[in-house]
C-alpha cells in the first residue's frame, strides 16, 4: 500500500470571502471512499444561504479583481500551479481516496489539473494584445476593441476528474477577471477544498474563489442561478442536468459553457499499426476506469484485422487488475459509487439478453468497494441499449464495419458528438475520417485527447463553447467596442 494513504485530511469548512467557514445549520456531508464504501472524512454541507454568501463575496470581490493588472493575475495563477505541483502527493492520495482512480492516474491528473495554472497563467500575461484599433472602413472614426471579463461565474464540475475538472474552469475564470463560484461534486470535495487552500497561499484575494460544497445541488444551484448578479455558468456533467443549467441560464441570459455528455467512437481500420491502435482502445476505454466523457464508448474494428484486436484487446482487458488504488498493482479502480456500478451492469445485462456475446468480465465483484471488471462485448444487437448510451465504466463494446463510409455513418449516428478516434496508417484516410467526424475532438492514433493547450469540447448534446486552448480564456470575456470620434 502507498504510505500516503494515512496523511492528513485538507480544510473540510466551506471557503467563503477567504475564510473558512462551517455551514450555517452545521450540517456536513460524508465522503465516502468507493474502494471501502466506508465514509473517511466529513466536510460542511452548504445551504441555500451559504451558497448565496459565497456569491456575495464573489460579487464585492468583482470590481477589484478586474482591476488588478493581468500580470499580477498571472503571478497569483504561476504560484497556484507551482503550490499543486508541490503537494501534488497529497492530492494525488486525496483523488484517490474519495474517487477511487489509481495511484499513477491520479497523479497524472494532478500534472493534468496544474498544467490549467500553468497555461492560463501563460495566457493571462498576453492580455494586453487581445484587442483591436483602427479606422473604420469609411474612414469617418475610430474604432476600439477590447476585452473584458464576463463577472462572477458559477462553476459545477463532477466527480471523475477531482482536481483537472476545477482547475480547467477557475484558472481562465481568474486569468481573464472573472471572480468565481465553485460547487464541487458531492462525492469528491476534498480536493477542490485543497485547491482552494494552495489558491490561498498563493495570494489570491478574498471572494475571488469561494468555495460549497452541499448535498442539495439543485437547491443551491438553483438560487444562485436566478440571482442575476452571476453572469457565467460552466458545467460539466450530463446532457440532462445542463438542459436544466441552460433553461436557467435563459432567465437572466446568462453566459453559459457546457461539457456534456459523450458516445465516443474509436475506429480501428484495417491498415492501423496494431499495437498502436491496442494501446490507445486500452487508454481511451480505462482511463478513470472509463468514467470519462472522452471514453471511447463505441469501438469499431474493419473486419479484416477483428479477430486479431478482438482476441488481443480482451487478453488485455482481462489482465487489469482490479483493485483499491493505493496498491502499485492496481490497474482498475472502483466506479464511484453502487448506483453507477448497478447503472453499468444493467447495460451489460440488457445487451446480453438481447443476444450479445460477452468475452471477458461482464458481473459485479463482490466486495466492500464499487468494483466492476474490465468486460469485453461483441455481436451486440441493434436493439442493445449499449449501442446509444453513455456506459461511464469498464466497458468496451466492439462493432465491426466493412467499409469507411459505414465507419464514419455508424460513427456519427448519435446525439453526441465530444471525442472520436481515429487508428489507421493512411495518413489521408486519416485527415479525412477527422474530418467527417462530428465531434469537437478527434485523435488520429492517440487514445487521448485532453491537454490544458488544446480546446477541450463537442458539438450537438455535448455541449457548448471550449475550456483550456485560447477559447478557454475567451469563455470568460465579453467584447467591448467603443466607436471614437476624434
Ligand atoms: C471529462 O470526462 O469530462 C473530462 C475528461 C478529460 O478532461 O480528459
């Protein structure tokens, strides 16, 4: 086991105005940890009224904030990055204790989530140069565009990815002006309740980042977004709860950025190189245990290399080795709780009823924790509800396909469209798969997509506008014109 697992628990209050505050009823909420199902830690349960306190703090710290010259912005986000860096132990072990993700993925998310510091603190330093001067084109005035920060942001970010997911919406949020509202999932709060601690010490000020955690999401959220002092909203979760966030958003038109949900495909074709298009199908299918939205969901394999990724991707699957995440031989850690794992297997079920061919895991394992093996299914039928829903688990559905065009047809016939893949050794059959694809990213043999310089998002049910890349800053900035008479 990592010694790690005994160290010491982060700040458990709620972080509102730069100070740590316990909830006002006192009540708190369990974290549970999905290896043990057993409760660790207990953090401040946030009502409607501590949630509407952290936005108060966020809007009286709004006009300061803004004011405060990019660089110093900047310098605040270099020391938060180098401060994640510093403890990155400490939060790798809190990821894994309240997510359950393995011990070297957690970690690689801690590089992952610093890397948001890093770039929009990058980002941040180059705001000078973001705007326009000139004539205009009648040679009459002058016209002048620049940009400015959107206002106070809710920020909702889910459970899978504890530490990237706050990371990726508070460091553009700060470097752009913008004060923020972070409400954590409920089953992993702690590591954002760390962030906040490191945003602290590196300066930056109170009410800029204010911190609930709660039990009554909806509750809270849902004041805080009919109160027309937040001007952004960025969510990342379902399709279904950001239809909700949207029609809220409606009220108040309120700036909105959705990560939704995904049916990632990966296409194997035949002139793939093998180990390549293995080792990626293994990435985007277990990475986090496949409770990601990038997870590849569907895989589609040319029918003259099947057998072969068939029989060779199952011997890999069925090698992870299921475990808590602290144990170096732990490759697959648990789901995050008994109703994901229970969701899971009910996909599984249903596409073996209906006639599915089931090569490897495919039950529950019995146990304390959420666990769920690495399972492999084929001859899945049209009727499978496999076919159209996100699995957000171990899962790996594999299709064949004969030619490119049904590939790409079968690839884009869904509602989603965020990740897609792409193994294949031609490198114009590449470009030109990516280019039909309708989703938001596209890898061309690479099973990973996400990087704090690139614009992570989807196009359709999965969502609206960029975080990370240059859009991820322009997220949180409005255009100012300002037309000049001389
Ligand atoms: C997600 O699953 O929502 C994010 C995954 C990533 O950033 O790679």
């Amino acid at each position: 086991m990592n010694p790690l697992a005994t160290s010491t628990l982060p700040r458990t209050d709620l972080y509102i105005g730069g100070a740590w505050v316990p909830a006002t009823a006192g009540r708190t909420v369990p974290v549970i940890n999905p290896a043990t199902g057993e409760a660790f830690a207990a953090v401040a349960d946030a009502s409607v009224q501590d949630g509407l306190a952290a936005l108060d703090a966020a809007v009286a710290a709004q006009g300061a904030w803004a004011a405060t010259p990019a660089r110093d912005r900047a310098d605040i986000l270099f020391r938060t990055y180098e401060g994640i860096l510093g403890r990155r132990d400490e939060f790798a072990r809190l990821i894994v204790d309240e997510m359950g993700k393995p011990w070297a993925e957690a970690q690689t998310e801690v590089d992952y989530g610093a890397g948001f510091f890093r770039w929009f603190a990058e980002s941040a330093g180059r705001l000078h140069s973001e705007g326009q001067y000139g004539v205009e084109p009648g040679g009459q005035y002058r016209i002048a565009v620049s940009k400015r920060p959107v206002g106070p942001s809710l920020l909702i970010t889910p459970w899978n990815f504890p530490l990237a997911m706050g990371a990726r919406k508070i460091a553009p949020a700060l470097a752009a002006g913008c004060t923020t509202v972070l409400k954590p999932a409920v089953q992993t709060p702690l590591t954002s309740l760390l962030l906040a601690q490191v945003l602290q010490e590196a300066g930056t000020p109170a009410g800029v980042v204010n911190v609930v955690v709660t039990g009554n999401s909806r509750g809270v959220v849902a004041a805080i977004m009919t109160d027309p002092r937040v001007r952004k909203v960025s969510f990342t979760g379902s399709t279904q709860v950001g239809q909700t966030l949207l029609s809220q958003a409606a009220e108040n038109v309120m700036n909105t950025s959705m990560e939704l949900g995904g049916n990632a495909p990966l296409i194997v074709f035949n002139d793939a190189d093998l180990d390549k298009a293995l080792e990626g199908a293994m990435l985007a299918k277990l990475r986090n245990g496949g409770q990601s939205c990038v997870a590849a969901n569907r895989i589609y394999v040319q029918s003259g290399i099947a057998d072969e990724f068939i029989a060779r991707f199952t011997e890999r699957m069925a090698a992870s080795t299921t475990g808590e995440g602290h144990d170096p031989a732990t490759t697959l850690g648990p789901l995050i709780d008994d109703k994901q794992r229970a969701t899971v297997h009910e996909l599984v079920t249903d596409a073996v009823a209906k006639g599915a061919t089931c090569l490897a895991g495919g039950k529950p394992i019995n146990g304390d924790g959420y666990f769920y093996p690495a399972t492999v299914l084929t001859n899945i039928p049209a009727d499978a509800d496999i076919r159209t829903e996100e699995i957000f688990g171990p899962v790996a559905a594999i299709y064949t396909f004969d030619t490119e065009d049904e590939a790409i047809h079968e690839a884009n016939n869904t509602p989603y469209g965020l990740a897609s893949y792409v193994f294949t050794e031609n490198l114009s059959r590449a470009l030109r798969v990516a280019d039909a694809l309708d989703a938001g990213m596209t890898g061309i043999n690479r099973g990973l997509v996400s990087n704090p310089a690139a614009p992570f998002g989807g196009t359709n049910q999965s969502g609206l506008h960029r975080e990370g890349g240059t859009e991820g800053l322009e997220a949180y900035q409005e255009t100012k014109y300002t037309g000049i008479q001389i």
